[in-house]
C-alpha cells in the first residue's frame, strides 16, 4: 500500500468545454509522481499540480529509449459513479513491459492504487457527454544522467490524465486500412509485446505514408515472411471469416490488447467460435473473393471498437461487408461500451467503481 502525499493545486483550471476535447491536448490539474532508486526501491508517492519535469539533457530515456507506457481510461456512468475498466489488466502488461526493458517491477497493487488515486482526486474531468472518457496515461522513464548504454538506476513513475472526446462523434464509422508490405513493427524476440515508444517511433513513417494514400492506420504484417498478419498500429485485429472470430495469436510481436482479451471472451461467452491463429493476407485475398470475409474490426482502447471498411494490399483494395458497420462489431462496441458505463451486466467483473 503506497503512502501517497497529496499537494493540491492552488490555481484549478478552467474545465473544457465537452464537444471539443479531441484526443490527448488537453490535461487535468494534478499528477502522480514517484522515483525509484536502486537500492531503495520505489519511493516518495505523490499526487502534484500537473506540472513541467526538469530532467538533465543527459537522462538516458532520450538517448536510448527506455521508457514503457499504458493506456487506461475513467468513464462516468449513468449514476454519476467513476468507473476504471480492468486495471490490474493495464498493472499486470506495466510488469510484462518492465521485464522487457529492464525497468524495475512495480508491485500491481501500488500501480492500481496510484491510477485510483489521481482519477479520484481530478474525478470531476471526467467528462459527461456520450462517449466522451478521461484517458488516463501512465508511463516510466529512465532518469540517470549518463550516456553509457546500461540499465538506468533510477527511474520516474508518472500518471497524468487527459480528458478525451467522443471517438466517433456520430455513431461507428467505418475506417480504410493499409497493409504495408515494406516497413515493419517488430519481430519475434523484439519488443513488439511491450508497449513502450520505440515501437512508435517505429510506426511512424508507414502512418505517414498511408495517411498520404487516404488510409486512417497501417495494418502490420510479421517481420520475416511479410506473409502473415499482426496488428494496427494502436489496435489489434479481428475477422469474421465464414462466420468463426479469427484473429492473430500472440506470438512475441503482438501487443496483448486489453481490448482484444475482452473481445475473445464476450464472443466466446456468446457461443460464437473464436480461433487465435496464424492469419495470412492471402487467406484474406481468397476469402474476400468467395465472400466469406464477412467482418473486420479492430480493438484498442481509444476507440474501443473500429470497424474497417476497406482494406489494402499492394493493388488489391477489399471492401468487406460492403463498406458498412458488421452486427457482431456493433454488438461488441454495445456491449463493451454499456459495461464501461455501468448500464449493461458486467458478468465478468471487469469494472472497478471508485
Ligand atoms: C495499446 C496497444 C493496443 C491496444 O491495447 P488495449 O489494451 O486494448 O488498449 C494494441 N496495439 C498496440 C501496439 C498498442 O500499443
């Protein structure tokens, strides 16, 4: 159990207004902040005005990259009531993510104590408006002042929170997805399954290039053979195919959605078939064509459910499902969203009421 000291702020903001949060512009008034220190372990829990840090140039994180991060959110539910979805989810992928990068452990508990503490502090930013949440980011940098390549010795834990808009503003909406067969996002025995910047900071140049080409995100294939599916740069992905769930099966490289988890179970406890397997583009390519490429859908946090229209390979451009939203996608994004609010059961108790 952390001992957090709470600074209030002095100066509260002025809330935003609800229809123009966006995404990650805009940031609440407090933030968690605690060190570590070899030989000391985690210490000095503190809930602060949000603030600018003051880091030596020479901090390792921007040398070398070694940082992790989570993405979680707060959602307010239809009796006014703060609520987290499957936190220890987020605490247990910190400590996944932290073994990869040679970050210290950080006990489950303590992380989803200092995610509890902060939302409960600046809980009236979590916004009202439907479909608006208040995205909560937690992440780990590397503090020692030193250009050696090594493991850091200290560290910083910070959580800050942003309130964030509606992600679709008028109902599901379709997106375009690029299949790059150039550049790739990890391979086996790399850090694909953490998430950490580096990954990203891989992403980018593929983005820019689909963006270019009128697509909204890249569809990752695997490192070697460029054969087989992974994931969207933010989200994992799903097919319909001849009425089974398919989707790829974690295998190093794939980032572990929380999303995805939920997905596998809600459709399995609706009976449906749901295999985690190799998925290849040409598997797609011929299933499209005998029409039995019924959904496509991708999961992850920040948009909860995205259904893909349209989907790109080389020449090949694949509408599925004629453009439109498939019902076992609306179905998911119904469900998934009424437990984030509270209004539809939660048989799994995934929900944390703060
Ligand atoms: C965070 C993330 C996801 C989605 O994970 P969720 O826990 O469902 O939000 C998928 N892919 C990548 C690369 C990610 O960073």
């Amino acid at each position: 159990m952390l001992d957090i000291r709470i600074e209030k702020t002095k100066n509260p903001k002025a809330k935003p207004d609800e229809s123009k949060l966006g995404f990650g512009k805009i940031f609440t008034d407090h933030m968690f902040i605690m060190n570590y220190t070899e030989g000391q372990g985690w210490h000095d829990p503190r809930i602060v005005p949000y603030q600018d840090i003051s880091l030596s140039p020479a901090s390792m994180v921007f040398h070398y990259g070694q940082e992790m991060f989570e993405g979680l959110k707060a959602y307010r539910g239809a009796d006014g009531k703060a609520r987290l979805f499957r936190p220890i989810m987020n605490a247990r992928r910190t400590n996944e993510s932290n073994k990869r990068l040679v970050i210290p452990q950080l006990p489950e508990e303590d992380f989803v104590q200092a995610v509890s503490e902060i939302v409960r502090v600046d809980q009236d930013w979590i916004p009202t408006a439907p479909g608006t949440s208040l995205y909560i980011r937690p992440f780990i940098i590397a503090t020692d002042d030193f250009l050696g390549v090594a493991p850091s010795k200290t560290y910083l834990f910070i959580i800050i929170l942003s309130p964030s808009g509606a992600y679709y503003a008028s109902g599901l909406e379709p997106v375009g997805i690029w299949i790059e067969d150039d550049y790739v996002r990890a391979v086996r025995g790399g850090m694909g399954f953490a998430k950490t910047g580096g990954n990203y900071a891989a992403s980018l140049i593929a983005q820019v290039k689909a963006h270019d080409d009128g697509y909204s995100q890249v569809l990752w294939l695997d490192g070697v053979e460029r054969k087989y599916i992974e994931e969207v740069g933010a989200m994992n992905i799903f097919f319909k195919i001849d009425g089974k769930i398919v989707t790829p099966m974690l295998n190093g490289s794939i980032l572990p959605g929380i999303t995805r988890n939920s997905v596998i179970e809600l459709c399995k406890s609706w009976g449906m078939d749901v295999e985690e397997r190799k998925v290849s583009v040409d598997e797609l390519i011929e299933a499209q064509k005998t029409g039995k490429l019924e959904e496509c859908f991708g999961s992850g946090t920040a948009a909860v459910i995205s259904p893909v229209g349209k989907l790109r390979y080389k020449d090949d451009v694949m509408i599925i499902n004629g453009g439109d939203i498939g019902p076992v996608s609306q179905k998911l994004y119904d469900t998934i969203t009424g437990i984030q609010g509270g209004t539809v059961a939660d048989p799994f108790d995934w929900v944390v009421v703060l």
